[in-house]
C-alpha cells in the first residue's frame, strides 16, 4: 500500500473510532457540548470550513482515482502471453484487488467524514433542545406555583368579604379587598398566559428532538445500506 492510500486508511480508522465515541449511550449531548464549547476548539473552528472542504476535495479525487484503476483493470482482457504465463495473470488480479480496496477505503472515508460533521451537528441540536424543555419546563412549574398561590389567596380574600360586618371601616376594607382580588385575578391570567405559552414551547421542543433523533436514526441506517452494498460489490469483484 503506497503512502497515500496508508494515510486515508489511517483516516478512516480515526473516524470510525470517532464515531463510536459519539455514539457511547453513557455520555450524554450536554457533556459532548460542553467537550466542543472548549477554549482548545476556538483556534481550530477558524478554519473548520476551509478544512472539511479540503478533505473532501481530495476524498473525492482519490476515489475517482480509484474508480478509474478499478475500471481499468476490469475491463483489460488478458492476452494470449498472460493466458500462458500464470504469473501475469495473478498480477493483474492483484492491481485489480488493490484498485477494489483502495476504492472502498476512500468511498467508506469521504461517506464517514459527512455523516462525522452531520453526527456533530445533531449532537449539537439536541443538547441545545434538551437544556430548552428543562429551562421551560422550570418555568412551567415556576407558573404553575404561582398560579396556586394566587388563587389561595383570591378564596381567603372572598371569605373575609363574606364574614365582614358591613360597618363603614369595613366597607372601606372591602374596596380594598376588591381591589387585591382584581389585581390578583390579573396577574393570575398573566401566569395563566405565560403557563400556556410555555406549555406550547414544550410541546414544539419535544417535536424537535423527536425529528432530530428521527434523522440521526435515519442516517444510521443509510450507512450500513452502503455498507452492505460496499461489501456485496466487493464480494462480487473478487
């Protein structure tokens, strides 16, 4: 194996041990993102982009490169002196067999390197989804609390106007007491309101991170199809 094609298997190691990193059930999308919020990753994502393409650039040449020797050598038909020396026969099975591997290599690599960045990306998506529902969901409850509060308040207000006197000091108390209960009616339909609102951002939020976990399901499954479809051809050549 020449030095190009040992470096993009050396790639290809490295993101599969990435990738099942990634994927370890036990390490949770907050701490991933803790991991990538690093001060070390600052200097690095300044030239994220123009990396990632560069790699993919030169994926791409390396597997039409292997593309055209895997061509090549399945369309060559072996001349009569080949037929008659076993030798040359073997030798261009041989190049035939390493233009295979290094076109599975470079295809698995460039494939991998995409669904790495896509992985990253919905990592990314749910930590932030998850740390919305908790945040909305303390407010919920913060409203929920007030909401109680209030209308505790609201039944002992009417039941000191029940037992009031009717005297003028007590009339007097009962403007007042009206007033309370007017102004804690309004602030128990703003909590009402905010309650509902932050109801709705829940629901929106779980429907997110439904369609996230949906796509990074999906892209699993897309990866052993071509897997599978990478080694059958495989078989097949040999």
């Amino acid at each position: 194996m020449t030095l190009q094609w040992t470096a993009v298997a050396v790639f290809l190691y490295i993101e599969i041990g990435i990738l099942i990193i990634l994927c370890l059930p036990f390490i949770s999308c907050q701490r991933w993102q803790k991991i990538f919020n690093l001060n070390i990753w600052n200097t690095v994502f300044r030239f994220w982009n123009k990396g990632f393409l560069a790699i993919i650039i030169i994926l791409i040449v390396l597997f039409l490169d292997a593309v055209r020797e895997v061509r090549k050598y399945s369309a060559a038909e072996p001349s009569k002196e080949a037929k008659m020396n076993p030798n040359v026969f073997d030798h261009l099975h041989m190049k035939l067999f390493r233009a295979q591997r290094n076109l599975y290599i470079s295809g698995f690599s460039l494939f991998l390197w995409l669904v790495m960045r896509r992985v990253i990306m919905l990592i990314n998506q749910l930590a932030v989804a998850t740390g919305t529902h908790k945040d909305l969901h303390v407010q919920a409850e913060a409203a929920n609390q007030a909401a109680i509060k209030y209308r505790e308040d609201i039944e002992l207000l009417k039941q000191a106007l029940l037992d009031d006197t009717g005297d003028a000091r007590g009339a007097l108390g009962n403007e007042l007491l009206r007033k309370e209960v007017k102004k804690l009616r309004e602030e128990l339909r703003v909590s009402a309101e905010a309650l509902t609102k932050s109801s709705s951002e829940v629901q929106v939020m779980k429907k997110q991170t439904e369609s996230l976990t949906k796509e990074y399901d999906r892209l699993l499954q897309e990866h052993q199809k071509l897997q599978n479809q990478m080694e059958n051809e495989g078989k097949k050549g040999m």
